[in-house]
C-alpha cells in the first residue's frame, strides 16, 4: 500500500472570551490531541504494525489536508454494505433502534481534563462515517473498565454520504458541567464507497468553565446507571430513563388505567407490543399492570439486543431481565460490560433464572467475557450453535479449551482474540458441525498452514473461513483447504503474503471450490492473470472479489471474469499497477452491475 509522511503539525492556543460572569476575564481555549488509543472494535492493520491501525489516531494530525488512502491512518475492518451480504453475515435481530447506527467505536484519551468548547475529527478519506461522540469522566485515570467511567452523548447523527475530499468534522457539542479526559467515536460505514480513514481526534476546550449557571446543560453521572438519549418511539418526558428501569417491577398504583388497552384482546395487545425496542417495553411496563404483565410475556424475548444501550447494560439489567427470557434464543450483548459493569457471577445467574434456549449469542468487544464465561456458557446453554468472540482480549488459550464443550457450533468467530494453534486445534477437533469460523487478525496463532489442515480433515461442511493478516499460512495449507471443503462460499485470505501464485494454490481453489461467492486476496502481490481465468472458468457464482495489490493482472484477464462472472457485484482492483483509472471507468459503463473498487492517493 502506499505511505505518506509529512511534517507534524504545532496546535494553537486560542482565546476565548467569556463575560458570563459578568467579569471581563478571558479564558484560553486549549487545543489538545488524543494521547492514546484506549479501546476499539476493530482495524484494517495488524495487531502488531501501525500501518492502518487503530492506534494511528493518537498523536498530531500528519495527512490532513492531504486526501486518500495513507499507511499512517486509522482504518476499520469493513465499509459498505458488502459484509453483510457476504455468506458469512449473521442473521440481523428483527427488532432494532430506529436512532442506532453504530458499527464500530474507538477510544482516546487526552492528557488533560478540559471542559469541551469543540471535537474536531481529521477525515482523511471516506468521510461521513462518524455518528456519535460520547464523553466520559473517569476518576481512575485513563482506563474505561474500572467501574468508574460513565458516558455522555456530546453529539449524534445520522450516516451521511459528503463529499469525497479531507475534511475536519466538528460538529455542535451539547454543554457538560465536567471537565473530560476520554471521547468515544462510534461510526457507521453503511454508506461508504471505501474504507474510512481517520488522522486525529483534537480536543477543543478550557480549564474552566465557560458558560454562566444558569445555562442549560447535562450532567456527567456520579457512578450510576443512566440514559441520555433514546430511540424515537419513546417520549420526551422520558429522558431521565435509568438503568434501575430494567429491574422487575412489583409494585404499581391498584388504580393505574390501563386506557383502550383493557377492551383489546390480549393477542392484539402482545403484537402491537412486538414492534417495540426493549427500552419501551420496560418504560410501558410501568405504566399500569395490564400493560406491565404483557410487557413481561416471554414471547417478547424470543430476541434480546443489547447492544445499542451497552451503556446502560449492568448486573442489574440481567437481573432484571432474567424472568422474561424464558424463551430466549438469540442474544447480544455486544460491547456491554464496560466499566467492570457485568460479573460473571450476575452473567451466571442470568442464564439460570432464564432457563434460556439460547442457540446465538453475541459478545463482541465484552472485556467481562473470559473462561468462567464460556465455561457458563457451556453449563447454561449447551445447544448453543452461534458464539461470536470477536475482540474479547481475554480469550485465550485457556478459555478457547472452553468452547470444545459446544458440539453443535456452527458459527464461530474469533476475530482478534489470543487463542494460540494449540487451542484453536482442540476447538475444531471437537466441533465438526462448524460451518462459519472467522480466525482474522489471531496473532498468537503461530502457523496458519496447521489450522488448514486442521479444517480440512475435520470440517467438511466448511461454508465460511476468514483468515485475514494469518501468518505462515502456505500454498499447502491453502491447497488441502480446498480439496477437503469443496462447499466454501466465502474465504477471505487478506495479507496472507505467503502464498504464492506460482504454486498453482489459487488455481485449485477455484477448481474444487466452485460455490464461491467471496474471495478477497487483498495485497497478494503474486495473484496472477492464470489465476483470474481460473475464476471466470469455474466460480459462477463469484459476487465479490478483492486483488486489491497485485502487478500481475491485466486488463484482459479482468475483463474476462468480468463477462464469465454474471453475478459479480463488487471487484477491488486498487494498488494494481496493470489496471488504470480510465480502464476502470470504462468498466462502469459497460458493466453498471459491478461496484467497482480503485483506491488511491491525492498528496
């Protein structure tokens, strides 16, 4: 991929005045930039590079005003849509916020506490991706899972397509009466055409305050559950929903009126109720106790998803919650459990008061789960088919062992944990029903070919394999993946820099493996024009291709797959120097069904 340096730039001081108090003092207004990357869901680099990593964010901006796609910027995993039309793409949960959008989320801190004037976020490519900043106020430093850090919105909106070119984003900010070290970004790629890249979150503020008492403003919360905005459908008055409003309710007015309600079959009341969000489910059901006891009907809970409160998930919410999960088979608690919120002692008791169904369950980016998790897992919810592990830093080696006990799994992802070969083998070894598994981005997995191997004597249903940045994985390994799982639909072989085209590995894989619909091969600099031909002889059903890197491709190879490949969607050609821009263009007009990918660089 291309780099970029450039000098760094100095911040600026400000001034700011502010009369307020009637004074005529001036106040400085501090421009700070993001001192670390504290937390993230996910990366386009590896885990132990900087080039498109996560952490790139932290220091002063060095791209802006430049524009395109540079090795020093922030990147995330996925953009667009393409993931979840991909094979591998979970089921989604019927039942979703109107006002949640979020896909990924990133972390920093600022080595001094400011009471915040402005956020400006360096959008250096794809712009548009932000939805969310979030405020905390953490009395522990700069650690968000010490059970003292609680988040406030600052701003959110919706997704929005702006125009190609760098850009500070810096949207109004709601006032807060607490100085802040700690901004979260949350960002949605829905609507992107590439990857977002991200240069530098700064940090715009004063030492004191700079608005007069009187002056409307919200609250950072003292080490208690709370709730700062909500989806549409619940009301204004609502606003100081807490999490206290999760807990199981005992006591209602005798007199409470129940409205229409009352003369409503219950059939009709329990469906009008099943388009609502947990949020005003659990508001309804305070209001009166017919609507309560039809509010806490376990056919309501058949799906839970909790992700887009995981600000307000705590043990008290399981807790609360647990009486009406009886019928529950889908569960996500993806990014809950920040801030030390959820034990898995209160985890534990949730699943047994629940008596759970469970066959799914998401806990992506959950710093509570860890090897006692998995082993309640085990204990609780034993059909368990669906486990989704993705960025859970605490499991390792230890709990991986854990998840041989689920002898129905089908999908399983990994995405980022610290598994080692050891476990990953133990794992695949005892589920043979394994049609999903997503090993991106494992870094303490030592050889990739041995996992190949591993898979393909062991997982002939084999549907879905992301093996994204794996390390020594070989054209052995790749080769033995395709004559033992000729059903692979999906297999995303980015960064595997050690295959070599020349070893025939990619010929065979389109061979044996004729139901692909997605291969990404992205910098691969060896895939080659026999490689393409491969392809448009044999994958029909191919939807998505990514070569994003090689020489070695040329024009007429492309065009072939192109006109053999009659479901083709999206094809990533950036980086290949045998591929022009006005090649492509051409290529959009005469074939408009494809979404054509060409990444470049505008310094």
């Amino acid at each position: 991929m291309a780099t970029f340096s450039s000098e760094r730039r100095q911040d600026e001081l400000l001034e700011f005045s502010d009369h307020s108090s009637g004074d005529d003092n001036t106040s400085v207004v501090v421009k700070i930039c993001a001192q670390e990357v504290v937390d993230f869901s996910s990366q386009y680099g590896g885990e132990t590079r900087l080039s498109y990593s996560a952490v790139n964010l932290a220091g002063k901006p060095n791209i802006y005003p430049n524009y395109g796609d540079f090795t020093q910027a922030c990147v995330f995993r996925t953009y667009g849509l393409w993931w979840k039309l991909a094979p591998s793409a979970p089921k989604p949960y019927k039942k979703k916020f109107s006002s949640f959008y979020s896909e990924d989320y990133i972390v920093v801190s600022f080595e001094e506490r400011l009471y915040p004037v402005a956020v400006k976020i360096y959008e250096t490519y794809n712009p548009g991706a932000v939805v969310k900043i979030l405020a905390a106020d953490s009395l522990s430093g700069t650690s968000v899972d010490t059970g003292k850090t609680r988040w406030l919105t600052l701003w959110s909106g919706k997704p929005v397509e702006t125009p190609q070119r760098a850009r500070i984003f810096s949207p109004p900010l709601q006032k807060i009466d607490s100085p802040i070290n700690m901004l979260r970004l949350e960002l949605c790629h829905q609507l992107m055409h590439y990857y977002t890249e991200l240069d530098c979150v700064v940090l715009c503020g004063t030492k004191q305050r700079l608005f007069s008492e009187g002056t409307e403003t919200q609250k950072l919360p003292q080490f208690k559950p709370f709730m700062q905005d909500h989806s549409d459908a619940v009301a204004d008055d609502l606003k100081a929903l807490t999490l206290n409003d999760f807990k199981e309710i005992s006591h209602l007015p005798g007199e409470a009126c129940s409205g229409l309600f009352e003369i409503l079959p219950a059939e009709v009341v329990l469906l009008i109720l099943s388009y609502l969000d947990i949020l005003s489910l659990c508001t309804l059901a305070q209001t009166c106790r017919l609507l309560r006891d039809q509010c806490y009907d376990h056919i309501l809970y058949i799906e839970l998803d909790l992700q887009p409160v995981w600000h307000l998930v705590c043990n008290s919410t399981l807790l609360g919650l647990a009486k009406r999960c009886q019928y529950l088979q889908r569960l996500n608690l993806s990014w809950c459990g920040k801030a030390a919120a959820i034990s898995n002692t209160c985890f534990g008791r949730f699943l047994q008061d629940s008596q759970s169904q469970l066959t799914s369950i998401q806990l992506n980016c959950c710093p509570f789960v860890n090897s006692e998790t998995l082993r309640l897992l085990a204990t609780y919810c034993q059909d368990l088919r669906e486990i989704d592990l993705s960025s859970c830093e605490q499991v390792d080696s230890i709990a991986a062992l854990q998840l041989m006990l689920f002898k129905k799994l089908d999908r399983l992802n990994l995405y980022r944990t610290n598994i080692d070969l050891h476990s990953i083998t133990c794992v695949i070894r005892s589920c043979p029903e394994i049609q999903h598994i997503n090993l991106g981005s494992c870094s303490r997995i030592s050889n990739y070919t041995e996992v190949a191997f591993e898979l393909g004597n062991h997982c002939p249903k084999l549907k879905t394999l992301d093996f994204w940045r794996a390390r020594f994985l070989t054209d052995d390994g790749l080769i033995h993946l395709a004559n033992k799982c000729p059903l692979l639909e999906e297999l995303d072989l980015g960064w595997c820099t050690e295959l070599r085209s020349q070893s025939g590995c990619f010929i065979k894989l389109a061979e044996r493996c004729k139901h692909l619909k997605k291969l990404f091969v992205t910098a691969n600099r060896t895939v080659c024009d026999l490689d393409i031909l491969a392809l448009a002889k044999n994958s029909h059903c191919l939807q998505q291709l990514d070569i994003l890197g090689t020489r070695e491709v040329t024009c007429q190879a492309a065009e072939k797959l192109l006109e053999s490949c009659k479901e083709l969607i999206m094809l990533d050609v950036s980086f290949c120097a045998s591929i022009s821009e006005n090649i492509v263009q051409l290529w959009r007009k005469q074939f408009p069904h494809v979404n054509f990918k060409k990444s470049f660089q505008n310094s």
